[in-house]
C-alpha cells in the first residue's frame, strides 16, 4: 500500500482492502506475530468521546511492540484556541502516527477538514478514528466479521442490509459512507435502508454507484425496513443524522417515527435463515434495535467489537514504517 493516510476509503483499490483483511486475519490466528510497531510512540487524539476505537487502538499499538499515547483534545492547548495547524506540525515532531477522533455534529464536513489538515501538515500518517464523512476503521472489522461469518469469498454474495436506526442522539454519517465506499469497491450485496429525509451524502452514493458497476456487486435503496429485511443474512442497525433537517426538525420527526426504526425479532422472521445482526455500538437497547436482537443468538456484535483489535493492526503495521 503507497497511501499514506488512512482517511477515506475512496482513496484504495479493492486489491489495498483485501490485502489488509489478509493481514488482519493472518494476525489474529497468530500466523502474523512480527512487532511492527517496535519503538514507536503514537498519538491518539480525539475530542468526541470513545469506547471500542480508543483501547482498541491503544491494545493494537502494545500488541505490536508499540507505545499509544491518548490525547484529549480538552487537555491540550486546543482548548485555548491554539490552532490546528500547530498543534498538528507539532505533534508530528514528536510522534511516528496520529490516530484521530474529530468532528461537530452541527457542522458537517469540519471534521474531514480537521483531519486533512493534520495529513498535510503533520508529517507523519494520520488515521481517520471517526469523523462526521467516514469510520474507515469500523468498517474493516465489519468486513473481517463478515469474512469470518461466510466466507471469505462467500460473503460478498450475501445480503447486507445497512438500516438507520431510532437514537435519541445525532450521530455521524461515517459508517454507512465507508460500508457503502468498500461494499461497491468489493463488489458486495448492499441494501441501505432509512426513512426519507436521511439520504446520505450525494457524493458517497455517487462513488458507489460507479465502483458498484466495476466490481459486480448491487447496491439498492429503501425506505421500508420490513421490505429490505426479506432475504436478508445481515441485518445491521446504525443510526445517523439527516443532512436535510435542522436539529429540532430532525427530533421531532425522529419521535414520530421511531417505531418503525426499531429492529426486532419480526425482521429476522422475514430474512435468511441463519441471519445475522450487526451493530457497531453503543446502542441502547429498545431504541433502535429490540433486546431480544441483540442479546439473542444471531447478535455477532461482540465479535464485531473484537475484530476492531485486528484491523487496526493490520492498518498501522501497513502505514507505520
């Protein structure tokens, strides 16, 4: 791989993806134990609170004879208006990677702004732990999760049904953008589903249209969940923000229609059997996807969670030198 960030995955070949996935698998089965990251100190520096990314990443980093330095952003001297751009040719100075968790819900596209800055300016390789375009990161363990599931192959003949889901709170946009960005390069079976008024970003839907046709694989759109749920092996539930609504519209439309946003047992009784559900946490439970799913026995959610562990080395065993 010669990219040498890891921000959006518009900007990898499928063969880059696949190649990563390798990698990621080889080092959890322990066929790949070399301590790549040996003597190199890396900085994780997010403003937006973390669960999985954060020790997932700082576990990775050990994992691989390194050190993961965590960063709050309230810490530094951004909380008294010192800019990004030094604060990124600084860091750069001292660390051999940044790992970065940056973005405004109420300013869409700032986040990516943020962390292009920082690739341009700190010198060393950045990568994107969630910003309000992409979760490249979260995405690779879907794939791996996936692979481990069907196939490696197999997997990407199966239907995936990525579906907005009810949350009280806005969230990012940035993993159904980069399912959508690696599913069309991979050529998977994609079906988005969320009600009207929460289409995603036009330049996302227009990338995969595009990749979609190279690559073979479908990618479809709804606005019915019970519909896209027929057929479906993979139900995955996140919720996102609309980029049409102001806030107060976008929750008082929320409220009225959550009901139909909540996945439960009823939608696994139209798909495949054999099923899966899929969620990249948190969620709360009884939002936007009933207990029952997942904590029942189709809930891959925590093998989900894990393979976060393993991508992330395979990423920055990749970009770190």
């Amino acid at each position: 791989m010669t990219t040498q960030h890891f921000l959006d995955l518009r900007n990898f070949s499928s063969q880059q993806l696949e190649q990563l996935l390798t990698l990621a698998a080889d080092m959890k089965s322990g066929k790949n134990r070399e301590k790549y990251l040996q003597d190199k100190t890396l900085g994780l520096l997010f403003s937006v609170a973390s669960t999985r990314t954060r020790i997932s990443f700082q576990a990775a980093a050990r994992q691989l004879g390194g050190h993961a330095e965590f960063l709050s952003a309230a810490d530094l001297q951004l909380s008294n208006h010192e800019s990004l751009l030094d604060t990124a040719s600084v860091m750069g100075r001292y660390l051999d990677a940044i790992i970065i968790r940056m973005y405004d819900m109420s300013r869409y596209g700032e986040g990516r702004k943020s962390l292009q800055l920082f690739a341009e300016h700190a010198g060393v390789p950045i990568v994107n732990a969630l910003d309000d375009q992409d979760h490249p990161c979260q995405v690779m363990a879907d794939l791996l999760t996936m692979q481990e599931k069907f196939g490696a192959q197999d997997y990407k003949k199966k239907k995936v049904v990525f579906t907005w889901g009810f949350s009280e709170r806005q969230k990012s946009l940035g993993v159904p953008h980069s399912l959508m960005t690696a599913g069309s390069l991979l050529g998977m079976n994609l079906t988005f589903c969320y009600p009207e008024g929460w289409d995603l970003d036009p330049q996302y839907v227009e990338f995969a249209k595009e990749q979609i046709e190279k690559s073979g694989g479908t990618l479809n759109f709804s606005h019915d969940l019970m519909e896209a749920s027929q057929g479906a092996d993979v139900i995955y539930m996140k919720n996102w923000k609309s980029l049409r609504f102001s806030k107060d519209e976008e929750q008082k439309i929320k409220q009225e229609i959550r009901a139909d946003w909540c996945v439960s047992p009823r939608h696994f009784e139209v798909a495949n059997p054999g099923a899966v559900y899929m969620d990249c946490l948190p969620t709360v439970r009884g939002e936007g996807v009933a207990a029952e799913v997942l904590d029942g026995p189709q809930s891959i959610v925590y093998d989900e969670a894990e393979n976060r562990l393993h991508v992330q080395k395979a990423i920055l065993a990749t970009l770190v030198k």
